[in-house]
C-alpha cells in the first residue's frame, strides 16, 4: 500500500487509515485483533482511536474499551514502531469526565489514561474530538451559532497548546491535532502557535464522503496552504454509500439498527443521492464502496481515508480501494450526481 507523508510530521502513513470505533461493542476483541491483522498484513499503518471508543452506544461502561483492544493486540503481537497511532481527547457532553471541557489539566490526565489503555509510551497523533466552543458537524450547521468570546477562546487556546508541548517534551505525544473543527478555530490554532513558539496542529480529522462535502471550500484551501491532512472519518457516511440500506431498510445488526436515524443522516433525500452514486459505480463496474474511498484520495488537498468495518469481509473490501485509480468519466459522473444531489443531509 502506498506511503504518504502526514503533512510536516515527518511521519509516512499509509493512503488508508483503520478506524477502530466498533470494537468493544459491535465488535469483540478477538474480531478487533483479527481487523488489525488483515489491515496490516495489507500494508496499513495507520490507526485511529479516541478514549471514548466504542459507540454506538457510547456508555460509562465501555468507554476506553477500544484502547484496550489495541493495547492487547500490542501486547500479543509487539512492533508498536509498526504503527502510527492516533487518538483523542473527548470534549464535554460525553461519558468521558461528564461537564469537563478540554483544558491543559484534562489534556495531559486523557493522554496518560490513554498510554496505559493502549500499553504504550507515546502515541504519535493527539487529538482535540471536537472544540469546547462548539462544532457545526454532525449536522449541527443547520442551527449552528458561533461564540463570540474571542479572549476566553484564545486564552483556553494556549493552556492546551502549553500543556500539549510540555507532552511532547516528555515524550508522551509526537504531536497535537484537531477533529470537527472549523476554518476559523484551526487558523486560530496555527496563529497562535507560531505567534508564542508552541507546537503547531498537525492534521484535522472532519466527516467526509460524496454525500458530505463541507471540506470542499474554504477548509480545502487552508489544508492546502497550512499543509494541514485531512483524515476523512465516515467515507462510507456510515455505510450509506454500500448501499446496504438502499430502500430505507435496517440489516440486523447493521449501525442503523442501533442508530435508526444514523446521526441525522437519514432524510428524504439522502436516497435519491445514494441511488445515484450506486448507479455510477454499477455503469463503471466499480465496488460502490471501493470507488466512494478512492474518490476521497483524488481531491486536490491531502486527504487520508479513515476505514472502518464491522466484519472482515467489508473490511477486505474497503482495503481493495488502496491504489484503485478512478477514471476521469467516473469522476465526471461522480461530479454530476453531486450536482443534482447536493447537501443531502
């Protein structure tokens, strides 16, 4: 599987990244395991995490499980310089230290809880799950009202980025990054560091696929000029883009039949769009869910795609996107049922 750099790291990864979140709760740590084989049998290096993995549901009773299934593989497996982990720290409202925003203090508490989790002495990408001021993803952008406290924003700014370089000092994270962020926050992020000498964010972690293109303007041009990767979680938009719920159907077992709704992205029109991105794979004789990750990998600002399954079989078949080229009369289908099915959530 081909290398690529992740932005000014230093640090070469592969073109897919695994995603763990079911493991724990739909997903055993025995399939967890054989997942981490297969992908890295496959030439996958990259994974990640977050402290509050698994979901669906996220519970007090299982958050940091999937650390844990990571950490047991490392212990059974060992070559940890194998593997560019990434993983989080949780924002207020979950069941990680419920009411807690980020700050420095819970920055360096999440991060030492995870190095236990994982059996690990430095995780090589950490990162914010969402900011303390808010997020417009995960549909919020339909009633989404931005802060206006711009000196206690900067100031909860630099007691992170003063914590996370005393992280790296010590060797604890290799480097800081950011999830569900908006262009404003990161350019924030980046000013300030340079401005006071503190690590500098890395990669952005936001939702991306065909049907939930919000990277494509102004984020797409500060990932360009900032060298700032996109990892693309939701490729499939949690498995719409297979088509497995085609016709408004609920698989057993299947995320909707956990999340009925799939985070507000089932809607009226959602089907019609899924429909016709089937139908350009199916003209094409493409894997539906091959061609939607390799998509991912054309656009024209780094863009690495976070994988995830829940059996090996679908994770085989993600895998087969690695180094598919899609012709220009795909992406030129691909661009029109775009066009005729925009912002479908």
């Amino acid at each position: 599987m081909k290398r690529i750099a992740l932005g000014q790291t230093g640090i070469e990864v592969s073109e897919l990244c695994l995603g763990t979140m079911t493991w724990g709760t739909q997903n055993t740590e025995a399939e967890g395991h054989a997942q981490m084989d297969m992908a890295l049998d496959r030439g996958v290096n990259f994974l990640d995490t977050a402290e509050m993995y698994p979901v669906n549901p996220v519970s007090p009773e299982t958050v940091g499980r999937t650390e844990e299934i990571i950490g047991s593989w490392l212990a059974a497996r060992g070559g940890r310089d194998r593997l560019v982990i990434a993983t989080k720290i949780t924002g207020e409202g979950q069941a990680v230290r419920p009411g807690q925003p980020i700050s420095g203090a819970t920055l360096r508490s999440a991060v030492e809880g995870s190095l236990r989790r994982l059996g690990t002495d430095y995780v090589d990408v950490y990162q914010l799950h969402w900011p303390n001021r808010g997020s417009y993803h995960f549909r919020q952008h339909w009633s989404y009202v931005p802060t206006a406290d711009r000196a206690a924003v900067e100031a909860h700014m630099l007691d992170v980025l003063h914590e996370a370089a005393r992280l790296i000092a010590e060797g604890k994270i290799r480097h800081i990054a950011l999830s569900n962020e908006s262009v404003w926050g990161a350019a924030k992020w980046l000013s300030l560091a340079e401005a006071h000498g503190l690590p500098r964010m890395a990669t952005v972690q936001n939702e991306y696929s065909l049907l939930c293109r919000q990277f494509d303007t102004d984020w797409a041009e500060l990932s360009v000029m900032e060298v700032m990767p996109l990892l693309a979680f939701s490729p499939l938009a949690t498995g719409l883009l297979s088509g497995k719920y085609a016709g408004d159907v609920i698989p057993e077992g299947s995320r909707r039949s956990l999340n009925p709704t799939l985070s507000g992205r089932i809607t009226p029109q959602v089907f019609p769009a899924v429909a016709a991105y089937l139908g350009v794979a199916a003209q094409h004789g493409l894997d539906p869910c091959q061609m939607a990750i390799a998509w991912c990998r054309t656009r024209p600002f780094a863009c690495i795609p976070i994988i995830g399954a829940t059996s090996l079989a679908q994770l085989e078949t993600n895998l087969g996107a690695a180094g598919l080229v899609l012709d220009p009369a795909v992406l030129a289908d691909i661009e029109t049922a775009r066009r005729d099915h925009a912002l479908p959530y």
